[in-house]
C-alpha cells in the first residue's frame, strides 16, 4: 500500500470515528498494516480509533508500537498507561507511569495518572485527596477541581468543598 494511501484510509477512518461510525472506521483500520506506517501521529490515531471502539487490545498494541519508535513521548507512555488502567493490567500502568514521571517529572499529568492508578488499586479517600490536591497546587483543571470538591464532600469537609467549589465558579 502506498503512503497517500494509508495517509487517506487514515483520514476517512478518523473522520469516520468523529461521526460515531466504530464499525466503519474498524473495516478501515483492519486493512491497514499498522506496523508499515511510521508516522506516530497516525499510529495514535489509529489507537484512539480502536479505543473507541471499545477495541482496546488492540488500541494499546498500536501505541506499544508508537512507543518503540518514540520511547521518549510522554503522550504515549501517558496513553499507554491509561489502557492499562483499562484493561486492569496494573503493574504495567505503574511502569508507564514511572516511565512518564523520569521523563516529564514536572508534568502536571502524572497525578492524573498517580489518581487512576491509585483509584484502581483501590486506595483510600485520604490518598485520592492528597493526589488531587498536589494537581491543584501545580495545575489548577476544572474537571480535577470538581472531583476533589466531590472526595471533600464524601468525606463531610464541607468547608473545603464550598471553597473550592467557590474557586471552580
């Protein structure tokens, strides 16, 4: 197949996701030999295609793919641990997330993958507090935010989830 040809069977499959077309945008994606395309861009694409379709497996294949010829992304070892997470695959989830940390060590994104890992294994409130409020110390996101005003609330500090709900408005 030739390059233009995988680059367009690329672009129909993501514009096929985009409209909720899994099983089209699947068709797509199974005719392509995923390991002759070498732009990383197209090689995640084609794993959040598969993620979307709930075709996980094969989502973290294509971005272990990725990951041998870019093993430096953080975006990847991001991704990468994240379906992990999914597919309950913990131990490899903290060894992307290790991975992501020595090489981003300052990326606000490693306590987002800390708080999944953490709530997959299961952790106490109190950890999962802890985690969200260093995030909010060093990256202020809404959706975070939000999810620690809740965990203050299950815990009764109320005070802390009015102010912080406050901050959120």
């Amino acid at each position: 197949m030739e390059k233009m040809d995988y680059r367009t069977r690329i672009e129909e499959m993501k514009s096929l996701v985009s409209k909720n077309k899994f099983a089209d945008a699947m068709n797509i994606a199974d005719t392509i030999n995923w390991r002759k395309v070498h732009n990383i861009n197209d090689l995640i694409s084609g794993s959040e295609s598969y993620e979307a379709a709930g075709r996980v497996e094969e989502a973290r294949d294509l971005l272990l793919v990725a990951h041998d010829r870019s093993p430096i992304g953080r975006m990847i070892l991001y991704k990468l641990c994240m379906i992990s997470i999914k597919l309950k695959e913990l131990e490899d989830a903290q060894e992307y997330y290790n991975e992501f940390v020595q090489i981003a060590p300052h990326d606000s994104l490693k306590y987002i993958l800390k708080y999944n890992i953490s709530v997959a294994k299961g952790a106490d409130t109190a950890t999962l507090i802890k985690i969200l409020e260093q995030l909010k110390d060093n990256d202020f996101i809404e959706e975070w935010a939000y999810e620690l005003a809740y965990l203050y609330h299950k815990t009764n500090q109320g005070d802390k989830c009015i102010e912080l709900c406050n901050e959120i408005i």
